[in-house]
C-alpha cells in the first residue's frame, strides 16, 4: 500500500511516501524530503503560532499535496506534536492543514509520539544491536525517551528541545557561559523527571533520532556534506558524539554555516540541540555504569517517527 507520513515539528516539517508491506513488515521510501519551517517560532514564549510560521508551513504543506497526487498516494496520515500541542490558536493550523490534504491532521501526545518513533527506529536496526534499546528523538520542542524490546515497556515527553532551549536561553552568539548553564539546569530538570518513570539503567543500546542528532553524528564523523546513508546506522563513541556537541555548542553561527553537512534551517538551533543530547548521553551512560554495565557508544538511526507514520497509515487503510 502506498502511504503518505507527515510529520510537523517545532521546526520542521517532513514527508514520507512508501510502499508498506505489512505481511512482511518492509518499508520502501518513494520520496523522504525535509522542510525547515519554524512552525515553533515563538510559541514557547507567546503561547501562539505566528502568522508568517503558519503561512510557511500551509506553503510547504501544499508543496507535500502535490507530491501525494503525483505519486498516487492512498492513505495519508498527518501528525503534528510539540508546537502544536501547545498553541492555544492550534484550530487555525488545523484547518489549513485540512484544506490542504483532505485529512484531519492529528495532534498526539508525547506519548504516542515516543511510540511512533520507537516503532520507526528499531525495526530498522541491525540484529547485532542488543536490547533492551533507550531511543531518544530530540525535535524542536520536545524530546522523547522511550525504552522497550520489541515494543515501549516505558517512555517520557520531555518539554526540551532545539528551538524551545534556543529561544528560552541561548541568544548569544555563541552563547555565554551564564546561557549555556541555565539552560543545563532546564535539561537536568527534564531529565529528572523522565528518569523517575523510565528505567534507562537497563539501557543496551541507545538510539538518537532526528535532525538534531543526526547533525552532531555527521559533524562526529567529519563528513564533507550530509550523507544519509552514511549516517544510518552509524555506531559513534559516546565520547565522540559528547565531542562533537562540545564543539557545535560553543561554534558562531558563521562557524556553523560554514560545515558542509548543516542545514541552514539549524544554523541557529543546532547548538541548544547539542546541548540538549550531550547532556541525556552522558545521564544514560552513567545510570548504566552505576548499575554495572557499559555504554560505550551509540547508534544514529535515519528511520524515526515518519516511518512509524507510514506503518500505521497502512494498518489504517
């Protein structure tokens, strides 16, 4: 069945079109495209979407309508989170949305977010990676912790993300040292939290997601430029990858425009985005190692909530 996913973030917008197998459980990407939208801008501190971010996102959305009609799409799931969740004008967006794709968009909980993403993620890992796996999906406003084997056993909405931590506390360019250790502590928080309700000392393998962690694993690698296929499945030393955080973090803007591999659209997030991941790598590794295991790297997966999407557009019908 060929399917439609799309996923509206805080600050990206993303398509998925695939053939789903369901009797087989295989996925096969059609068109896998990204937008940077910004829906996000601002809603942390106004409580409502900005008009010049929803005109953006409606245009990307028509851009994606057309894609559906010319590849014969015949089911199209469309899921929005974070932002969403808390835009007290949401019924404006939703409505566009609905005008533009036929269907209602969904706005799910962190929740059903964190599964989605679970499903996407490990059933496209390697069979050497052993469970139980800690995915963590860290977006523009929100990060997902979820821990399971087959399926979630426990999960977590964190309200922490790249464009959230940005706008909150890191305006410097690059930040100072006072902005950069606020936002540790909002983190911290954060994790707290989600650590009293998932046991992520049983972690085997963690799994990052995500534009965010995506990025900081190519600038781990030293790639020239963006190379998904080089990326996917990427097993980084955790040291590297907190390396490579370190260095994002404390970068200019210009420094950052200038890697080959940075999309201009995370120019000016990527460093909280960093922060946010090199502070959950180094919880996780040492509530393993307090328990008596090891955590000694992790793995990049390019397969993420939009191919959760997909599976459960096919299983709808």
């Amino acid at each position: 069945m060929r399917v439609a996913a799309i996923d509206c973030g805080t600050n990206s917008i993303r398509l998925l079109i695939a053939d789903v197998d369901l009797a087989t459980g295989s996925l096969t990407d059609v068109v896998r495209t990204m937008t940077v939208v910004r829906l996000g801008q601002g809603v942390d501190r106004t409580g409502e979407f900005a008009e010049e971010a929803l005109e953006r996102t409606f245009a990307a959305t028509d851009a994606y309508a057309a894609q559906c009609r010319e590849h014969g799409v015949e089911a199209i799931r469309f899921v929005a989170t974070s932002a969403t969740r808390d835009a007290r004008n949401r019924e404006v967006f939703l409505s566009g949305i609905q005008d533009r794709l036929g269907v209602v968009p969904e706005v799910i909980s962190g929740a059903e977010e964190a599964a989605l993403s679970f499903r996407g993620a490990t059933g496209a890992l390697d069979a050497a990676h052993d469970a139980p796996f800690l995915v963590v999906d860290l977006g523009g406003g929100s990060t997902e912790v979820v821990l399971g084997t087959e399926r979630p056993d426990a999960a977590h909405s964190m309200d922490v993300g790249c464009v959230r931590m940005t706008e909150r506390h890191l305006e410097g360019d690059p930040p100072s040292e006072a902005q950069v250790a606020a936002a540790e502590a909002d983190v911290h928080d954060a994790i707290d939290m989600a650590f009293a309700g998932v046991p992520v000392e049983r972690t085997r393998t963690l799994v990052g997601l995500a534009g965010t962690i995506t990025t900081v694993t190519a600038h781990a690698l030293c790639l020239p430029e963006y190379d998904r296929d080089a990326i996917n499945g990427a097993v980084v030393p955790i040291d590297d990858a907190i390396r490579a955080c370190d260095e994002l973090l404390a970068s200019s803007r210009a420094e950052r425009s200038a890697l080959g591999f940075m999309h201009p659209g995370r120019v000016d997030v990527i460093g909280a985005g960093a922060l946010v991941w090199r502070t959950v790598m180094t919880r996780v590794r040492t509530a393993v190692v307090e328990a008596g295991g090891e955590l000694p790297h992790v793995v990049t997966s390019e397969h993420d909530i939009l191919d959760g999407i997909a599976f459960s557009a096919a299983e709808r019908g």
